[in-house]
C-alpha cells in the first residue's frame, strides 16, 4: 500500500529536532467537466526541516523514497530545492469521480490524516453538477506499526507499548505539520480547508451548471412545434369557412 504522507512523517518524525521545523502537505482534488480529474499532493518542508532530515549525512532524497508512487501510476517531481527547503509533488489522474476514494486510500493508507474523500457528478438533460468533500484529521495519526505483523510481534515480545512508541516519534512530527485540502471543480468553484495539530477539518464543495443552450434549443423547439399547430389549425379553419361559403353559394 502507497502511503506517502505517512512515510514523509515517520521518516521525518525520527529526528527529534524536528520540533522546531515546518512541514505543509497539500492535497488537491481537481475535477474537469466529465468527472475526470486528478489528486495530487505537494509537501513543504523549510529548511530546519530539511537539515533535521538530512541529520547523519544522509539525503532527503534516499531518507523519503517515493519509487512505490511512481509504481502505483502516480506522477511525481524530483525534490526542488530553494532557500534551503524543498518541495516535492505527485499526481495521479482519475476518470471517474468514484475513483477519487480508492487514489486518495494509496496515498494515505489506513493510519494517515486523510479520511472519506469522496467525489461525484450527475448528468441531467439540462444540468450538470459536480461534489466532493474530504476530512484532514491530525487529532489522532498512527505510523501503522500495528499493521506490519512481524514488527509488531518483535516489539509485543520485548514487552514494548506501540502506542506509546508511535506517539514519542509522532510528537516532534506533528509539531510543526501543517495539512491543507483543496477541491477545486469545473464551474471555478474551490474550497479549501487546514488542519493543525490536534485539529479536525473537513472541506465541502458542490456546484452546477445549468445549459442554457440546451434549454434555449430545445424552448425554441417546442415553440416552433407550437407554431405549427397554430399556423395548421388556422389553416384548417379557413379551409372550411372557404368550403362552406361555396357550399352555400351553389346550393339551389
């Protein structure tokens, strides 16, 4: 299972000196007018952040591996550099709204802050609309060492508590963790929302558009059809009044 944003965290999380640091996801949900569209996250970190990462010699790139994304189909840039900090992006597109859920699921997992992103768009003769909302929930996140069996069995027989263990490494994390969602729809429609620390945010956006051409045709269609029933019943009187008068002048 993809989990970025929980892996940029743990590995983060290690160096107790990100406590001083600042660390911002943003995860965007962009849909066009069929319901396509694409999720994507960017993530921050300033330049403490950065050094805390690196601490030991090593690279930001090889501490925050990102080759399981590209495996799942996502997009994703090279760690940019700039002042110091860096910012690194993935993108992966959907076809469908439903499939917003199960791109948003490979992203987070089941123990990061990303929780029932849905999106969905209704088609009518006349009206389009389009939805989705999603919550960032930064009041209570897990590193999912329960999930991996052979490390939590390891730890469970050296009598270690994993909560207490994911919440010492998790501490420094989330002190500087900021988590943003954005939706953005066709109509230009864009709500957007941040979570803190111990914070709970939910972003809701919903839109449609009615099509006014459509509408227009078609009322011209029915008027014109309208029309053509008046002009055949009007002729159709005429018609009798013509045969009636002739009826009655040849009439001995």
């Amino acid at each position: 299972m993809v989990r970025a944003l929980v892996r940029l965290l743990c590995a983060l999380g290690l160096v107790v000196a990100l406590a001083a640091c600042q660390a911002e996801a943003t995860v965007t949900v962009r849909m066009n007018d069929d319901g396509s569209g694409v999720v994507s996250v960017r993530v921050v970190l300033d330049a403490a952040a950065v050094r805390a990462a690196e601490v030991g010699g090593g690279k930001l790139e090889d501490r925050v591996r990102t080759a399981d994304l590209a495996g799942a189909g996502w997009t994703v840039t090279p760690w940019r550099r700039s002042g110091g900090g860096a910012a690194i992006t993935a993108s992966k597109p959907f076809d469908r709204p439903a499939q917003v859920t199960a791109i948003v699921r490979e992203l987070n997992g089941d123990d990061g802050p990303l929780r029932g992103f849905v999106a969905s768009r209704d088609a009518s003769t006349f009206s389009t609309s389009w939805a989705a909302r999603g919550t960032v929930d930064l009041r209570e996140l897990r590193l999912g060492i329960a999930a991996d069996a052979d490390l939590a069995a390891k730890l469970t027989n050296e009598r270690v508590d994993l909560t207490a263990v994911e919440q010492r490494v998790l501490a420094p994390a989330l002190a500087g963790l900021r988590v943003r969602a954005r939706i953005e729809l066709p109509d230009g429609t864009t709500r957007e929302v941040t979570a803190a620390p111990g914070k709970r945010a939910t972003v809701v956006a919903a839109a449609d558009e009615t099509d006014v051409g459509r509408v227009l045709l078609v009322g011209a269609g029915v008027a014109i059809g309208l029309l053509a029933v008046v002009l055949l019943v009007v002729g159709e009187t005429r018609a009798r009044k013509r045969r009636h008068r002739r009826s009655v002048r040849t009439t001995p």
